[in-house]
C-alpha cells in the first residue's frame, strides 16, 4: 500500500514536469513570436502577403499584438473617424433614453413589451432598444459583458453606435458575440472601426440583412466545397437532408467572431470545413436530429493541436486540388448570374 502511493505521488510529480516544461516552451514560442511580429508590424503592407507572416499568424497570435495585427487586417476603407463614431454614440444615447423611458411607462401602466420588439423594421434606428435584451446572452459564462460587468457599457455603446451608423442594417441577434471578441482586443473605438469595416463585408451584409438569394450562393459554394474534401460526409448529410442553413446562419453569427482572419470570407468557411472534418467519425455514425443538435451546439473544449492539424491537412488538400472556398464561391455566382 506504502508502495503504492510511493508509485502515484512519482506519476504526479512527472505530470507536473512535464506541464511545467511544456508551459516553459509555451512561454518562449510566445516571446519569440512576440519578437517577430514586432519586427513585422512597421511594414505591414509589404510583409503582410509573405510566406511567413501566414505561418506566424497560423501558429496563433500573441495576446499583446492580436489586437494591432486585427485592426490592420481589417483596415478602414469605410474611413470611419473619431467624430462620426460620437456622433453615432450621441444619436444612440438619445435613442437608448427614450426606449428606457417608453419601458419604464409600459411598467407603470402594466403593458407588456411588445414581443416584435426583436423585429423592428431594420430601415430605422428603432433596433438600437432590442441590444438591451442580447446582451445579457453574450459570453454569459463570463460574466462580464452583462448588466454591471466591466464591458457591458463599452458593448452597449458600441452596438448602439452601430446601429445608428448603418440603420439599413441595424442591429441582429448574434451582432454581440463579434463586438464583444473585438472590444477584449481593442479600445472602444477601435472595436467600433473594425466593427463596422467587417460588417460591411459582403459576405457578411449578405447573412445579417437577410439577402436570401446571396445566402443561397455561400449555401452551395460550402456543400461544394464539403464534397471536394470529405464525399463520404457529404454524401452522410445529403442522405439525411442536412442542409447548410440548418447550422452555417449560427456559426457565422457566432464562432467566427472569435477567428477574424485576413481573408475573411474564405477563411471563415475553411474553418467551418475544418471543424466538420475534426468530427467527421461522430458525424457519420449520428442521425439527423443529433447531427443538428450536434452542430448547433459544438463541443466546449475543441482540441486545440488536433484542429490546427486539420487546417494544416485541409489546406495542403486545397493546394493540391487547386481549389478553395473562392474558386467554389466564384464558380457558384456565375451559375447563379446565367440564370437570370
């Protein structure tokens, strides 16, 4: 028995090495990136493209420069300045007021809100009250992006200030979720900058306004794309009549918020593509009701080396075949341009 706890307490003080030398190689991959992004940063525009900035910003950005190596991946072609985000954080406060004051009335006359609250016409700045009601569903396990955390004004005013900014989109449900990865990373109105330039990205303005025949093309291009990489999966979800609306609408309104890489479009789908071929094995043995619920409700705890093979293996395939969610994307569009 002596001989026994002998044996565990040697397992326990190996385990404990070897994390504290994998967190000491950790620690020095992490400096040494550090010192090379800072060496890149000042000449962006010329390294950006460059064999080994992809390899560096694939191997995971350092938490000290991921928010300056954002804002220039995203960059401001929308050449939003400091004056017009206040004049939209103004316009949003006087809107947030009155919303605040027409509930507090319903309260006192014992109206209920109105349940269309959540579907104000997206054509007036009417959807800066329904953020009011989100927040509290964005990152909840962290508690700090609710009512009294540390982020819940910095987002509020942030999604309010958009809203006001792009009344023809305004605000939709899962909005939250990529403002709130953007603000962890960024000053406010650098959140706010990088913000709008990404939601004015066409892939983008094609799910959160609803263009269902835009949405339909990314649809085919991805079930393109999926048959390309892994037929046998592709061929389990079309048996089942697993369609990409069933799951992309959420992962797009939500997971891909906290990648934000330099090509977004097509980066966006590749690790959608990545995350299906991870679990390819569970997929092909579940029905549909547990493929949805699956998909729907991916893992917590997504292996992080495992995935990152994946990328690895899926982009030397893409390569090789000469293929990639754009070449797909492209060829779709056309199809779809000929029929009209």
């Amino acid at each position: 028995m002596v001989q026994k706890a002998k044996n565990k307490e040697s397992k326990e003080a190996k385990q404990k090495r070897r994390e504290a030398r994998r967190q000491l190689r950790q620690e020095e991959q992490i400096s040494a990136a550090v010192r090379e992004w800072t060496n890149i940063l000042p000449h962006w525009n010329e390294l950006k493209s460059t064999k080994k900035v992809r390899e560096l910003w694939g191997n995971g950005l350092p938490p000290c420069v991921r928010g300056k190596v954002w804002m220039l991946a995203i960059g401001n072609e929308l050449n939003i300045t400091k004056e017009l985000f206040q004049i939209c954080v103004s316009r949003a406060q006087e809107r947030l007021k009155k919303a605040e004051k027409e509930s507090a009335d319903k309260a006192m006359t014992n109206k209920p809100v109105s349940a269309d609250c959540e579907n104000d016409a997206v054509n007036r700045e009417n959807s800066v009250e329904v953020i009011h009601l989100d927040l509290s569903r964005t990152f909840p396990s962290l508690g700090i992006f609710q009512q009294g955390g540390p982020y819940y004004d910095a987002l509020l005013t942030l999604l309010g200030a958009y809203v006001c900014y792009r009344p023809d989109v305004g605000y939709v449900q899962g909005m939250s979720f990529v403002a709130a990865v953007l603000l962890l990373n960024l000053d406010l109105f650098d959140a706010f900058t990088a913000f709008g330039n990404l939601m004015n990205h066409p892939c983008l303005i094609a799910f959160f306004q609803v263009k269902q025949e835009d949405m339909n093309i990314y649809f085919s291009a991805f079930e393109r794309c999926l048959q390309s990489l892994s037929p046998d999966l592709y061929q389990h979800f079309l048996s089942l009549d697993i369609r990409p609306n069933l799951y992309l609408i959420d992962w797009l309104y939500t997971i891909y918020a906290k990648s934000l890489p330099l090509e977004i479009t097509c980066r966006i789908w590749d690790v959608f593509l990545r995350i299906l071929t991870l679990y390819k094995d569970s997929l092909l043995t579940l029905d549909f009701d547990r493929i949805v619920h699956f998909l729907t409700h991916l893992p917590d705890k997504v292996p992080t080396d495992d995935l990152f093979k994946c990328i690895d293996s899926l982009r030397s395939t893409l390569q090789k075949e000469r293929k990639s969610f754009c070449t797909f994307l492209q060829s779709c569009r056309d199809e779809d341009a000929s029929k009209s």
